[in-house]
C-alpha cells in the first residue's frame, strides 16, 4: 500500500504529508479568553526524571498555580525531550441498577431505523478513540449502542500495562470485544496517521478525553503548557487525516486557568482546523464512566468543569488526491 501511495505521489507531484517543523512560522499563542463564546450545546516503564505520581487524592491537578491569562510560543515540534501519556480512562463500567435504567433511557432516543445516541455520539458513526484508560469509556458508548462494530477503541499502554495497573480494563475490554469492538493497545495518537492499519482507515468521529503530556512538578508553567500544546498539535495533525470530509474530532478537557491557556482553537488553526461548537462535558451523561488519572493511577479526578471541544476540516478546503483516493471520493 506504501509503495502504490509513493506511486501516486511521484505521479501527481504531490509531497509527502509531514511537513517539516522547522518550516512553521515562530507564532505566538493569544491568550484564551473564556469558553463561553461558542457554547451550545506496552508504552516502556517510565523513568523516575520523566516523571512523577501523580497526587492519590483531590482533583485534576491545577499545579496551583495562578489563573492569570498569559501568552505562550508554539513548542518547537522537533523537540526530543516530548513523551507524553493519556488521561482518558475510567473505573469499570459496571451494570449496576442505576446504570442500566440510565441506558435505559438513552436507548428511548433509539431511531426506527436501529440507530442509537448517547450524546452527540450515534451508533451509525465510525468512532476512533484515543489515549484510553481501562476503556470504560469506550465501554459506556458500546452498552448504550447495544453494538461496537464501529468502534475502534486504542490505547498508548500495553495489555501488560494496563492489567497490572487498571482493576477493570481487562473486563471492560472483554466487554467491547463481546459486542464487536475493535481494540488496539500501543497507539500513539501523535503518529497514527502514519502508521498501519491506520493510515488506511477514516472515522466520522475521533475522541480524545482528558489529554495530558504527563506530569513535570520541576517544569515550569510555561514549560508545561509547550508540552500539552505540543501533544494536543500532534494529536489534531494525525486526527484531521483520518477522519471524513465532514468528520469531526473532539476533545474534552478542563476548561478553567491552566488548561485555558492551552488554547485549543489556536492550535487547531495551526493544522488547518476549525472551532465547529464547544458545550459542557458531564462524565453522567456516559453511564460507567469514571475519570482517572493517567499512567496506571486508579484513582478518580474531579473533571468539573469541563467542555467538549468539537474541531472540523474547513470547509472548501481542496483535499489532496491522496486523500481523495483513500476515502473513494
């Protein structure tokens, strides 16, 4: 498949997609305003001076640091100090009472032709998660669809990572399997793109909840949000071309001060994306999920506030013939 896109590519006089990052322009990040104006609706072990434990207890860690607004350069993208991890996880989806009533109630949402919501999300769409837990998550999507032939759930741990650190990440992704999901353990979202079978699949939605380049308390403030910015940037490079023309990709996170000034619509723009809506992200509205900390942390995390940031291609934006061959337009 490599050899015939290189083909077309020599044939057409197209370049290949990765840019070179020294080549984007030294711009600087505007401050973040508000989240208001928009609303509407295995990786290796990690190393001891890589990173640290995040807290046992509390909420998402806001490093207590100032809430004041400042502006922040673009992370060089060639940095060879970048790792990064995920956040995105939960406890176990587990079918308590209370549960299945909630499930319950989203599959009275149910179409007459079959198809099934759970928030903005439909059983008729081609889903791609990134950056899971113990897929808890993934799990609330595929119980409340009553199928998961269409999601494709992936993590940037291994299988051996996450049955030693996550209790239910094994049954929850007996649960996905059991209802036709695809799972995938070592994927990196920022290079996805690149990498088999991905760069040959397209998705309607790509999801990524809580991203979180890791944990540095001897980093700067400014430090740390380069990394996050850094990873967000990537992450939005490789979503915006695995998914459809009028695809979209989402990320939900905190939105109040040090997460407000990574500035996802900014970076978003960087890579050719555009803002389509934002609206408040409750964990309740996806029965059995639970927020947890990243890197085998077990423990939950207060999410509130949070939004769904929902970023789409722009429109009349000429796709590339590459592009065009893949998706069969």
């Amino acid at each position: 498949m490599d050899q015939i896109l290189s083909i077309f590519r020599w044939l057409w006089g197209e370049t290949d997609d990765k840019k070179n990052p020294s080549e984007k322009p030294p711009l600087i990040y505007p401050p973040r305003l508000g989240s208001d104006t928009k609303s509407s609706s295995s990786r290796p072990a990690l190393q001891q001076n890589q990173i640290t434990s995040p807290p046992s207890l509390g909420s998402c860690s806001d490093y207590t640091f100032q809430t004041n607004l400042r502006t922040h350069p673009p992370p060089p993208l060639s940095s060879s100090s970048f790792t990064h991890s995920k956040t995105s996880g939960a406890s176990c989806f587990q079918p308590t009472l209370q549960t299945l009533e909630s499930h319950q109630q989203l599959s009275s949402r149910s179409s007459s032709t079959g198809e099934r919501w759970i928030k903005h999300y439909s059983s008729e769409y081609k889903i791609l998660l990134v950056g899971e837990g113990d897929f808890s998550f993934s799990a609330s999507l595929a119980v409340a669809f009553a199928s998961a032939t269409n999601i494709t759930a992936t993590s940037l741990d291994s299988i051996e990572f996450l049955s030693t650190n996550y209790r239910y990440a094994l049954s929850n992704i007996d649960t996905l399997r059991s209802l036709g999901a695809k799972v995938m353990h070592d994927v990196d979202a920022t290079k996805m793109a690149h990498v088999f079978p991905f760069n040959c699949m397209r998705f309607d939605r790509v999801v990524y909840n809580f991203p979180l380049a890791g944990f540095f308390p001897n980093a700067s403030r400014e430090d740390q949000i380069r990394r996050n910015q850094m990873l967000v940037q990537l992450f939005l490079e490789n979503a915006k071309k695995m998914i459809h023309i009028d695809g979209e990709i989402h990320i939900a996170h905190k939105s109040n001060g040090f997460f407000l000034e990574w500035n996802f619509e900014f970076l978003a723009s960087r890579v050719g994306l555009r803002l389509v809506e934002e609206e408040p992200f409750n964990f309740m509205d996806y029965p059995g999920y639970r927020t947890k900390y990243g890197f085998g942390g077990d423990n939950n995390f207060n999410c509130n506030p949070s939004r769904t940031y929902k970023f789409g291609k722009i429109p009349n934006e000429k796709p590339s013939y590459l592009q065009m061959l893949v998706e069969g337009v």
